[in-house]
C-alpha cells in the first residue's frame, strides 16, 4: 500500500543555511510550506528530517528506521519512506515495535536546483554512512584481517560498539549488547527463493511485497530459484560470496538451514559463515523470523522482516552440530522426536492446507497418542544441573572415547568444511533421562512456527539449546498444553521439563506398544532419522542417520550471523 505523497514546498526567499545543533554535526535549516503554512524544516547529522506542523507540534521522519531511499529531479526531492500506518505526527523514529507499515513518499520542492543539491548531498551522505561494514568478533582482542570498517562520523552514532582500552594487553576490542551489531545497510543480496514452500507463493510474495521495497531502497540483488531438495546448499557451497553483502532466504526456515549447511562445507568457511543471512517468510514453517520479529515487538509479516534486511542491523546466531558417528550437519532451528515430530512430518500430506495442517494433524495425533522408549543425556547450563540424573562413570569414560574418535577422524579430512563441536565428558558433567516419552523438543529460538513458541526462553546467542520434554500425560492435559503453545505458557505445566542444554544426546527407541515400530528424527522440518516405514516406501539408507544409535547436539555460540530488525 503507497499512501498519497506529501509534499514540501520551500519558498524562494530564503536559500539553505548550515547551522549546529548542540553536540550534532552541522545541519539544514529551510522555510517550507506544508499545506498552504509556513514552517521551518531541519535536516540533522543524526538522519533526522523534522519541520513544524501548523498546530505547532513537530513532525519527523528519522532515515535510518523509516527511510527506503530517495531520489532527485529538478528541484524535487523524493523521499521513499516506510512508515507505521498511523503514525503520529509527532511520534519520531519509529523505535517502538511496529505494527502495520506502509509506502509513503515524501516530496521535497526547493527553491532553486542549487538548494536541491546541497539537500540531496547531505541526506546521501548520511544514508552511504550506514554501510555496508564488516563485523567484529567481539571474542577477539584485535580484528582479524577480515574486519574492515570504514569510520564515518555519521555512522558512529547508530554502531552500538563501544571501544574500551585494555590496561592489562594495551590492546584495542568491542563489546557489544547480546552480539547486535548495527552495521550498516547492504549494497547488493543474493535472493535464494524456494518456489514450492508452503502453499507455493514465494515468487507471487517476492515480486508483490519484497521487490518493490529492495528496488525502493536502491538495492541490486541476483535470484535463483531452487529446484530441488538440497539446490540451497549447493548455490551457498560455490557462489562468490565478495559479490554480496548478504544472503536472503525468500522460504521456511528449510532453505535457511540448507545455505547455513553450504556455507559450512566451503574451504573458506570460517569467513563464509560470517557474511549475513537474512530470512523472509514464504514458507510452512517460519520459526526464524518470526522469532527475529517477535524479539523487538514488531508485527511479524513480509514486508516488515525485508525492511529489517535492508535497515542492516544484524545480530550472531548459534548455529548447532548434529551428529552420529562421522555424519554431521548443521542446524538453526530445531531437532523433534515423537509427537512434535510425527505432526510435523505426517502432516505433509496436507500440506495444500499450509500452516493450518499443523493444527489440524496435531488433533488427530493426540486422539491416537503415541509413545516412545528411549534415553537421553545432556549437559546441563549452569542453573540446571538438579535436572535428570548423573550419567555413571563408565559412560562418561565410554563418550569421551567415542568424541576422541570421532576428532581423530576428522583431523585427517582436509579442506572439507567446518568439523563442528566435539563434547566429550570430562568431569562428568552429562545427565540422562529415561523414557518413555510422548515428545522431546530442542529449540534453538523461542518461535517454531508464525503460532508456535515452544522456547520461551531461548536466545539467539547464548550458547545453549532449550529442551522441553513430555513424558507422560492424558491427551486433554497433552490438548491443553498444545493449546498453549502460541505464547509458550505451556512450560509452566508440571507435565513439561523445560531446561537449558550445551549438549543434547538423543537415543531414541521403540514405540510403547509396538516394538517393531520407532519413529521420527525431525531437524528443521526435514526427516533425518526414522524408524517405522509402514507407511512409507522410503529406506532407512535414504535418511541422512540411523533410527535408534545416538544422535548428539552441541553448540557453537554465535558462530553465523544474521540479519535482525534491531
């Protein structure tokens, strides 16, 4: 939606002034009517637009949270803003959680050309200041020579790194709040749209919603549409990545998963992961942006996850190592066994439903409710040691052999991609819990799906995975609690375990009942493990694991990155 344009029109009388504001650098200051009345407008260093509307309030329009891009001609100024549907007149900025947004150009008529461009110089200016920069590892006393950051004074005010000098190294570093970096807008994306998501609309949403709003921002991007399971992976694994400031998935979180995987299997990984990702829903499944949104109150929707790729602000993601044996893969998101597991993938018949066929099976799942034998172990975040209880030593000797194992393996595999964590059990510090069980959950971010919060208290870079587990329950408790599940009250039920994990191992057996019949490993809406095939022509060769040794979950804290709204 484009909202009738507002236009500023300066009278000749007066030519554009440089004045100082306080601490701010040097700024604008124009006569200017707006409908029919005079007022004063001033343009601030800080990206700020703001005149005095006829009732003697002041209206404002900040650049770096409302503003696309803008162009010139003649003595003609437009700015292509994207602004709250309501938004006061007087409200500024736009830091709030926004709600529905808006297209909404503001027309700025000068006086004389020369005017025009002293204007149109400025606000460039301040808009080039916002980017693209490269990012610190805040764990790193000195940058590495990856990091490179083009200081402008413009730019200082929106970074929120803060310098801090180190008597003890006499070395200069950056801390910064929670791994958020506001870095700076990015110049050309690499669009990695899945076609066939969801209900199949990702290229209708692209050019309705998303394309309109990168064209506005002046932003030049490359398509590429995949074609197939694993397309992602391949396209992140071999494209030049210094032609780009960012990868964005137009999908679900599965696309996403698939290029964090190809970024991770290149030979230049440990810079490859670090360029940012950016995810716009299109898909069934939409956890990770609909978790980016949430984490700053803003309306989760299209157009408001493209602004936040465009505005730049990014933050660090732990990505998590799935492993058995030598088999490893990479995930952001999420790992299920048994109830969540079984809806997400049983449910695919329905998939013409979209999202609702998620509530749909989850119904009659309950109705025929399942359970599982199996044995999990963890090592638990500091807080959550009472939980499960002590693995004994001869396991603890057993999986310390086995992580050795598994790190001599790897050593000998040069130039094939990042190995992942290795947790091995020293001091003993992994716990276990028996079965049976009706569900197992590990979230790496509080949203699985635009409805669903199963992790309340996940963060993106804690270096922790959330696991909530079920064990036994009747099916109305279980209903309750599935009911619960859109503001994650449910973990308070003394049905649910709910903890913090740097380690998962995940042994999952036979369903109660059945003891031919095991069930499903579900990653990040993809199958990697399963145990019953009554039901499907597939083989237990064609999963990427087996169904039964153990699976085992470690974390990387903030190792990729990730394009955030704030």
């Amino acid at each position: 939606m484009v909202l009738p344009s507002l236009s500023l029109s300066f009278p000749p009388n007066k030519g554009s002034e440089m004045t100082a504001t306080g601490n701010a650098a040097l700024t604008l200051a124009e006569k200017v009517r707006i409908d029919g009345s005079v007022a004063e407008a001033t343009l601030a260093s800080d990206g700020a637009l703001r005149w005095s509307s006829e009732n003697g309030g002041e209206c404002c329009l900040v650049f770096d949270n409302e503003v696309l891009g803008l162009e010139a001609a003649g003595v003609r100024i437009t700015i292509r803003a994207f602004v709250e549907a309501h938004k006061s007149p007087a409200f500024c900025g736009g830091q709030g959680g926004l709600g529905r947004r808006v297209r909404r150009d503001y027309v700025l008529e000068m006086p004389t050309e020369e005017a025009a461009s002293i204007w149109m110089d400025k606000i460039r200016a301040y808009l080039d200041s916002l980017g693209p920069y490269d990012i610190v590892d805040c764990n790193e006393p000195l940058f590495r020579k990856t990091d490179v950051f083009h200081w402008d004074v413009l730019a200082l005010p929106s970074l929120y790194f803060y310098l801090i000098y180190t008597s003890v190294t006499k070395q200069l570093s950056f801390t910064a709040s929670e791994y958020l970096f506001d870095v700076g807008r990015p110049k050309r994306l690499l669009i990695v749209i899945n076609p066939y998501g969801g209900k199949k609309t990702a290229l209708r949403i692209f050019d309705a919603e998303i394309k309109p709003l990168l064209v506005d921002a002046n932003i030049i991007y490359t398509m590429k549409e995949t074609k197939h399971q694993l397309h992602a992976q391949q396209i992140a694994k071999t494209v030049d990545l210094l032609k780009f400031d960012g990868i964005v998935c137009v999908s679900g979180d599965g696309v996403l998963v698939e290029v964090v995987n190809g970024l991770l299997q290149r030979e230049d990984w440990d810079s490859a992961i670090q360029v940012p990702l950016g995810i716009i829903p299109a898909g069934t499944g939409n956890g990770m942006a609909k978790s980016l949104l949430d984490s700053v109150g803003d309306l989760y929707s299209v157009s408001n996850a493209t602004f936040a790729v465009i505005r730049g602000c990014r933050r660090s993601l732990d990505v998590v190592t799935v492993a058995q044996g030598k088999t490893k893969f990479f995930s952001v998101l999420m790992l299920t066994w048994g109830l969540v597991a079984d809806i997400d993938i049983e449910s695919e018949k329905f998939r013409w439903m979209g999202s609702a066929r998620l509530d749909f099976y989850s119904l009659l799942r309950i109705l025929k409710l399942r359970m599982y034998q199996g044995h999990v172990q963890f090592v638990p975040a500091p807080g959550y040691e009472t939980y499960g209880e002590p693995v004994r030593q001869s396991v603890c000797d057993r999986n310390a052999k086995l992580c050795k194992d598994d790190q001599r393996d790897t050593v000998n595999c040069s130039l094939c991609g990042y190995q992942g964590l290795a947790v091995g059990a020293d001091g003993c510090e992994w716990r276990s819990m028996d079965g049976p069980f009706i569900s197992v959950w590990i979230n790496n971010v509080p949203w699985a799906g635009e409805d669903v919060m199963p992790a309340p208290n996940a963060k993106f870079s804690d270096g922790y995975l959330d696991a909530i587990i079920i064990k036994e329950c009747s099916k109305s408790v279980l209903l309750s609690l599935m009911l619960k599940m859109s503001d994650g009250s449910y973990c308070k039920s003394p049905y649910v375990t709910y903890l913090k994990v740097k380690a998962f191992r995940l042994e999952p057996g036979k369903r109660v009942g059945h003891p031919t019949k095991g069930g499903i490993v579900d990653s990040d809406g993809e199958v990697i493990a399963r145990g019953d095939y009554s039901d499907c022509d597939s083989k237990q060769e064609n999963n990427l694991m087996s169904y039964g040794p153990p699976i085992q979950m470690t974390v990387d804290k903030g190792l990729a990155t990730i394009f955030s709204p704030r």
